[in-house]
C-alpha cells in the first residue's frame, strides 16, 4: 500500500494506516494464514482474516470480483467507479492479487491517492467520497466483504452536509 498526498509519498505501511485512520479509513495486511497450494478459492485461502474482520465489524458475507482484460464490458465498468461517489454501506475490499487506486476526497482537506496491492485490506467508511481506477496493468481480483447481501450501488451526487460552504 501506498499512499500519495497532495505534497507526500507515504511508503510504511504503519505510516499508511495512521494517516487513513485520521480520515475513518481503515486498513489491514494480510498474508495467507492457509498454506496448503492446493487451495486456490481467495474465500478459502484468507478464511481466518475474513472471519475476524466479520466479527470486528458485523460484516455478513463476502465475495471475489475480478476485473482484467478478459472481463467483458470493463471499460463500462469502470466508468461507473472512476467518478466521485459514496456509499450508504462501508466498501470494504482485500486485495488477493493484481493492483488498484482509490481516490479519497475528505472534504476537510485534499484528496488523496490509496495505491492497494496484494495483502492490503481497505475499508472506505459509509458516506466517504472516493473513486477508484485500475493501474496500468488493468488487473485486480479482490475479496469483498459486505454488511448485508452483496451489492453495489454508487451515489454520485455529493450529499448536501458534506458540502462546504
Ligand atoms: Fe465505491
């Protein structure tokens, strides 16, 4: 995980997790806690971590998305991530393999860049305003775990409270 600032580049991952802490953010590393190579189901592979993280937060289930050049219609799928949004739930997603971006706008000061890579776990509270992108190399597969049953709907229009006058 990395993260880029307005004027700074933030590489520890320590480092990392603070300073999205300071905005409700929230983030994990994980490795798998499941060494047997014949078990490739993400779901499987990090089933410990994702147990914990259901606990800790009243998470109720979790799935895999992948996103990569074999997807069909991924540039229409990514139109719907790349422009500002929130949502009324918490996003939550592992990253197993591949890589991403997540802009986050804080509203209180400049938005920021979460570069996540294998092993980085981001949550982005409910009503957090962010977008995401995929990095040159347009793969990413992810865990994504959810209060309720999966779903996945974005408000663009920027809530009247978190407007700044
Ligand atoms: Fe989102």
């Amino acid at each position: 995980m990395k993260i880029k600032t307005k004027d700074k580049l933030i590489t520890d991952k320590n480092e990392a997790k603070s300073f999205l802490e300071r905005y409700g953010l929230y983030a994990e590393f994980w490795s798998p806690e499941v060494s047997d190579p014949n078990i490739s189901d993400p779901l499987v592979k990090y089933a410990n971590q994702i147990q914990r993280l259901k606990k800790r937060f009243n998470y109720a289930s979790a799935d895999v998305c992948s996103m990569n050049s074999n997807t069909k219609n991924m540039d229409k799928m990514l139109d719907a991530f790349v422009k500002e949004h929130h949502h009324t739930d918490d996003e939550v997603r592992f990253t197993v393999d591949g890589e991403g971006m997540f802009g986050v706008n804080p509203i209180t000061d400049p938005p920021f860049e979460v570069y996540v890579e294998t092993g980085d776990l981001l949550l982005v509270p409910a009503n957090t305003r962010h977008w995401f992108e995929l990095t040159d190399k347009k793969n990413i597969c992810c865990i994504r775990v959810f209060k309720d049953k999966p779903k996945w709907e974005a408000v663009y229009e920027m809530p009247e409270k978190l407007i700044q006058s």
